[in-house]
C-alpha cells in the first residue's frame, strides 16, 4: 500500500515555520484509492503571513473557522503511515522536516 501526501505551511523558514494543511490519500498496490483525507490546521498561537497566502491561498479567517486542532490530525495521520509500505510525496524532505517540527511541538 501507498501513502501520498502533501502539506501547506506558513513558508519556508524553518524556524517560524508552521503546517497549516495536511492531505493524504491511501491507495493498494493497483492504485485503488482506499482513504482520502484532507484537513486544515486551526493555527494555535500563530498567523498565516500574507506571502503564505498569496502562494497557497489560505487564509486565517479559513484555518479559524474550518481548522482543527492538528493533535488529532498527526494521530490519524501517523496510524495511516504505518499502515503502508510506501509514503510518496512532492518534495518531501520539507514536508517530512516539517511534520517533524509539529509532532515534536504536539509531544507525539
């Protein structure tokens, strides 16, 4: 099975850097698509710069009302990963360096 996900955030600084998206979709080894799940972050003691949205089009007022709290996101997200034997993604030494940075703030 494939994972394939991606993630929005804040920028590209890792120090102030910040997920504020996560998707991923689960698919068996025909390419069936078994799970899709796609979330935003309810941004807990930080704000989207303006040159974030402009680049991915989402904004605070988005993330404050349609956001969740991204604890419970990593959770079902980390039970997907290690359902699977392969996670594909764009870039994903910033996506995996940034996942890293919110599990580490989550304490998972």
């Amino acid at each position: 099975m494939f994972l394939i996900f991606d993630t929005e955030t804040t920028g590209i600084i890792s120090s102030s850097l910040r997920v504020i998206e996560l998707a991923w979709v689960v698919c068996d080894e025909h390419r069936v698509v078994l799970k899709q799940e796609s979330h935003l972050i309810y941004p807990q003691g930080f704000f989207v710069p303006a040159a974030a949205t402009k680049v991915n089009h989402i904004t605070n007022e988005m993330l404050h009302k349609d956001g969740e709290p991204i604890e419970g996101v990593l959770e079902k997200f980390a039970k997907d990963v290690q359902n699977v034997e392969y996670i594909i993604a764009h870039n994903i030494s910033f996506d995996i360096n940034a996942l890293d940075k919110e599990f580490r703030l989550a304490g998972i």
